[in-house]
C-alpha cells in the first residue's frame, strides 16, 4: 500500500489529481454504504464540483496539454470506477444523477474523451432505470452549461437518449414523445449558433438521426394497437424538424438524405408534406390540446416539411432516398386547383424563413413558377372554395414580396415578381381585390406598393376590356362572367388611393420617401378617373361631387403644398442629396398638377 501511496505522491500533477479522486469516490461510496443521505449529497456535490474543474480548464484552454492529459486521465479513471465489479448498484444509481452531465462536458476536450463519455453514459443506461435516465438526459439536454462547448457537451447525451429509446418497457410512445421536444429545442439553439465548425455539427447531426433510427427500430418491435401508428407519426414530426434545422447549417446534404429516407415508413408522401395534408394527420395523433412543447416547434414542422420537397427539387439523390418522383407531385399541383393553393401556402414557410440560405427560396420560386406555369386559367374553377386558404395565401404573397425588396439577386427578384403575378391570377376574382389591397396595406416598402397599385391598374385595364367586349347595351347580372370579371371597379378603389395619399395618420405622405407609391397612386386616380370620364360611367363614384371634393380638398391641395415646399426648399441647395430629392419628386408633382387640373375641370361641370 505505501508503494502503491508513494508511486501516486509523486510530483505528477495528473497522478495527484488521480489520487484525489479516488479519494472523493471513496468517501462517496461510504456515505452512500452508511445510509448517511447528507453526508452523501456533500460527496457527490464535491465529486461533480472537481470534475467540472478538470473539464473547465480543458475545455477553456484547448492548447494547454497538461489540462488535457488530464481531462483523459481522470475520465478514464471514472469509467474504471463504473465498470468494476466491485460497485454496488446504489452507487450507481446514485452517480446516475450528477455524473452523465459532468462527463458529457469533457466531450469538447478531445475525440477519446467524447469516446469515454459515451462509454459512461452507456454503463449508467444499461444498470439504471431507463425511465429515470430518460429524466436525467433530458434535463441535462435542457440546461446546457454555458461555459462549456455546447455541441460537443450534448452529443453523449443525446447518443444515450437513442440508447434508453430502446431500453424503455413501457409507455414507448409517452416516454419518446416527452423526450423529442428536449432534442428538437436543443438542437435548434446549436444549429442558430454561427461559430461551430463543420465537423462538430456534422458529428451532432450524426447523433440525432441516430435517435431517429431508435426510434424506427421502437416502431417496428411494437404490434398493440394505435402504439404503432402513434410512433410512427411521431418520427414523422421529428424528422420534419431536424430537416429544418439541419437545412440552416453549412454541412446538410448527407443528412438531409438520411432523413428523408424515413418519411416512407412513416406513410407520407411529397404530395401530401407540400399540401400540409399529411403533417395535420401526423399532428393530430401526436399533439393534444395545449401541449405547448410540441406547439412552439409546430413552424419547424411545416417548413421541414416544404424543404422536404425543395431538397427533391434541388438534389436528385434526395427524391431518391424518399422513393418519391417530383414530376408526377408537379403535375399534380398543376391540375389541382384546391390543392396547388395549399402547396402555395406551405410554401410560405421557406419564403419568410430569416435563417435559410437564399438558395432555398430560389428553388422555392422555381417550384411555384412550374406549378402555375401552362394556361391553368383554363383549369381555374369558380365554384372551389378559397376562403380556407385565403389567410396562407396572403401570407405567403406578403413573403414572395419580400423576397422582390430584399433580395440582391436579379433573376430570383425577376422571377419572384412572375410567380406574384401568376399567383393573383390563380385567385379568384372575387378574391384577388381584396388580396392585393391586404398587400398593399400591410406593405412597409414605397416601391412595393408602387408595383402592386400599378398590378391593380393592370387587373383594371383588363376588366374594361373585358366589358367592351361584352357590348355596351348589355347588362350585366350578379352571376354574369363579365360581371364577376369587372369587380374591381368599385368604390374600393378610391379608399386604396386615399391610404396612400391620405395615410391612416392623417396628413399628406412622407416624401421623398413615399415617392414611388404617391406616383403609382396618382397615375391610378388619374386613370380612373379619364376612364369613367370617357366611358360616362361612375362605378367608382369617382365622378361624383362629394368624391371629387374630398380628393381635391384632402388628398391633392395638401399635396401640392408639401410637394411645393420641398421642391422649394432643395432647388436652392446644389449638395447631391438635394438636386436627388428634386429629381424623385419631378414626375410626383407633373402627374399630382394633371389630376389638379382634371379634378377642377370636373367640378366646374358637376351639379
């Protein structure tokens, strides 16, 4: 023994910390033998305090080999202390509470510490209670150490969860269930980080799809009723998930297809993920009422289920490993009114997302151009109910928008415009009016809201031609085409043009700011205006007095005045920021004169 004493008293630091070690082991296995709760509690309080010291000044000082020899050292001295015989399970158990969480934290020391971590963590899954670690590893999933490297800590701990998957005995589809969320919001908080490297996260994804894989192998042992089924959709949800947060990270595609690979077992198809049909069936056998765990990721759910589709539309390799042909989902989409409208709004998802890299939304564009490409207004139907899909689609117009202002790319913006275009078309006309007023209304950018009042010019221009067509002595009834066709001539039209002339605040507008929507706003009034003039009609009530006062006195005149004054104000400075303020408002005040003069000219005649 004091050979034995003396060989660890030596001037080694790691044999002196060895020796400390067995020195708390011991005093904590005596307390936990004597039955002394207190005393055991202290113990293992020191325990853990000593191992989070060794771990921390490895893990902080990455160069330093001393603290790294140590950190292996004293790991593998633990795992020695596990795997011996000698030990009761009540220490065991015991350690089982503290100990995962302390070793996982010395997984970013080193590849063999990770190694040995994973060992641990394995000896407490296989002689513990599976209910009780599944406890353990989640709370240490859900309370990460900050001043540990976080990818690295929660690999052993998620690699045990896969482990106590297909340890569990009962309740397979409760226990996972709970467990699920705790990987999903983990893994999201890493994957939202931009300062791991690539093979730290591609290490972390290897685990979680091998979560899934336990998951399946669960699955695939349980025959009782509903169980199956229940897990199924379960992995379904999980799945859609983690291919949502894989797709923000640099090192997807391998894992992407991984992934996809279990949608089949799961019973859902492209076409059923891309309309949302199949993650409402998944979600309602697996999400009760109020279950808020599973709710808060519910976004991640639908926009892994669209990128499920993009990456098929992107990689050939992925369509593949999902035994699915995007063609034949295409064609479908492109025949089915119903269900390209609720392709459209599952789109929205990639359209709005802030963490996906452009090239997604790129592809995302290119799959909505093809579905509504071909003449499908000739395979619209007037009688499909869009008021379901009315909310998705505004949503989803009011991204495509966004992707025009904020993208710097010249062709994604070009073609982002077509599919807003084809996208109205596709609407019905019932419809497509107040759709592009929600647009216009709830747009923030002036230039947006140029384009989309020079749209409903557009769908304007084509109404009256529509009508000329019809015969002019012909009347035109609820359920006429041609009358279903000429809705936008309504009195709508000038409560448009006032919200931007006229904002909700009250005043004029901003300008130059707002420069672009007043003009658009102005060459509308004004050719609503000499079209009603020319064609003695007021559908728009335009041409009546009251409407004509209103706009000359509250729309035009405090136009003029702003306008004026700064124009004023500028013309006499000659810095660049002044002669470009003039410049934008040029064409503002020629077109804001002409509907001057025309407004004028109609109340010297009006009655």
């Amino acid at each position: 023994m004091s050979a034995k004493k003396t060989e660890l008293d030596g001037s080694s630091t790691t044999n002196r910390l060895i020796l400390q070690l067995r020195r708390t082991l011991a005093s904590c296995s005596k307390s936990i033998d004597g039955k002394d709760f207190t005393q055991s509690q202290t113990s293992v309080s020191e325990l853990v305090n000593f191992l989070d010291s060794i771990s921390d000044a490895a893990v902080s000082e990455p160069e330093n080999e001393v603290a790294r020899t140590n950190a292996l050292e004293i790991l593998s001295e633990i795992n020695i202390f596990l795997c011996s015989p000698t030990v009761d399970q009540e220490i065991i158990d015991a350690f089982s509470f503290e100990l995962p969480k302390s070793v996982a934290k010395f997984a970013g020391v080193s590849p063999q510490c990770l190694e040995i971590a994973d060992s641990i963590i394995d000896r407490f899954i296989k002689i513990c209670s599976p209910r009780d670690m599944l406890s353990i590893l989640c709370e240490g999933l859900d309370s990460p150490n900050k001043t540990v490297k976080a990818a690295a800590y929660i690999c052993p701990l998620i690699s045990g969860l896969s482990e106590v998957f297909l340890s569990i005995r009962r309740r397979h589809f409760e226990q996972i269930k709970a467990a699920v969320p705790v990987i999903v919001k983990v893994v999201n908080a890493i994957s939202s980080e931009s300062d791991y490297e690539d093979i730290e996260l591609e290490t972390l994804f290897d685990r979680v799809v091998k979560n899934a894989h336990s998951i399946q192998e669960v699955s695939m042992k349980l025959q009782e009723d509903g169980v199956n089924d229940k897990l199924r959709a379960l992995l379904g949800l999980y799945i859609l998930q983690i291919l949502a947060l894989v797709s923000v990270s640099p090192a997807h595609l391998p894992f992407v297809s991984r992934l996809v690979f279990f949608l089949p077992y799961c019973g859902v198809s492209y076409l059923g993920l891309i309309t949302g049909s199949d993650v409402e069936t998944m979600s309602c056998i697996v999400i009760g009422e109020g279950e808020d765990d599973f709710m808060s990721f519910s976004s991640h759910i639908y926009l892994g289920a669209s990128l499920s589709v993009i990456w098929a539309q992107m990689y050939n390799e992925v369509a593949q490993a999902a035994k699915e042909d995007l063609g034949v989902v295409k064609t479908e989409l492109q025949n089915n009114q119903i269900k390209r409208w609720q392709a459209i709004g599952m789109l929205k998802h990639i359209f709005s997302s802030v963490d996906l890299p452009w090239e997604f939304k790129r592809h995302a564009v290119d799959f909505l151009l093809y579905i509504t490409s071909g003449d499908i207004s000739n395979k619209l139907e007037e009688h499909n109910d869009c008021s379901p899909c009315m909310t998705s689609l505004f949503s989803a117009l009011k991204a495509v928008t966004l992707i025009i202002i904020y993208t710097s790319d010249t062709v994604l913006r070009k073609n982002a415009f077509e599919a807003l275009k084809r996208v109205l078309a596709d609407i019905p006309n019932s419809l497509r009016f107040d759709i592009l007023k929600a647009l216009i209304t709830n747009s923030d950018s002036s230039s947006m809201v140029a384009i989309l009042l020079d749209l409903v010019r557009g769908e304007m221009h084509r109404e009256i031609a529509l009508r000329r067509s019809t015969g002019k002595n012909e009347v035109l009834e609820a359920d006429n085409e041609a009358y279903q066709n000429t809705l936008f001539w309504s009195t709508s039209i000038l409560e448009l043009v006032e919200s931007v002339l006229r904002p909700v605040k009250g005043g004029p507008p901003i300008l130059p700011e707002n420069g672009d929507a007043v003009l658009s706003a102005l060459n509308l009034y004004r050719f609503v205006l000499m079209t009603e003039s020319a064609g003695k009609t007021n559908d728009t009530g335009v041409l009546s007095k009251n409407n004509l006062q209103k706009a000359y006195k509250e729309w035009l005149i405090p136009l003029r005045v702003l306008v004026t004054g700064i124009v004023a104000e500028n013309k006499s400075d000659n810095d660049q920021l002044a002669v470009d303020t003039v410049c934008a408002l040029n064409p503002v005040e020629l077109v804001l004169y002409r509907c001057i003069e025309l407004v004028e000219e109609k109340l010297k005649h009006s009655t």
